[in-house]
C-alpha cells in the first residue's frame, strides 16, 4: 500500500510540475513516457506501443487513448 501511494503521489507531483511550467511536446513526451515505464509502473499491466510496453493485464492504452483528465482521474482512484 505504501509503494502504491508513492507512485501515486510520484506521478500526481509530475502532474502539478507540467501544468505550473512551459514544457515543449517533445520534453512532455519524454517525462510522460519516464513516469510511465518507471515510478507509475504503468507499463507492468498496460499496452502502450510510444512507451514499448506490450502488457496484456490492464486495459490497452492504444485502444481508448484517454485523455489527461481521465489519467488524472484514474490515478486518484486507485
């Protein structure tokens, strides 16, 4: 539960950071795509072919593409 929490609060911390600063899509992508294969541990259950991850576990990324607020919302969820 506590490693749960840290990438939680890990990845709502990179959240805040993006909004507060100017961040070109390129650098953006880079962040987004380092949270998701390392702290968030996204990669472990989901598919997501610009992160090279090919989980089958939870929903396929390439499928519903959600949007930033959806991700918010799902990573408060959990």
């Amino acid at each position: 539960m506590k490693k749960l929490f840290l990438n939680f609060f890990n990845t709502l911390l990179f959240l805040i950071f993006l909004s507060l600063t100017h961040v070109n899509a390129d650098e953006m992508f880079n962040k987004g795509k380092e949270v998701f294969l390392g702290d968030g541990n996204c990669a472990a259950c989901h598919m997501l072919s610009d992160a090279g991850s090919n989980a089958m576990v939870g929903p396929n990324l390439n499928e519903i593409r959600p949007d930033i607020q959806r991700i918010i919302w799902q990573l408060e969820t959990v």
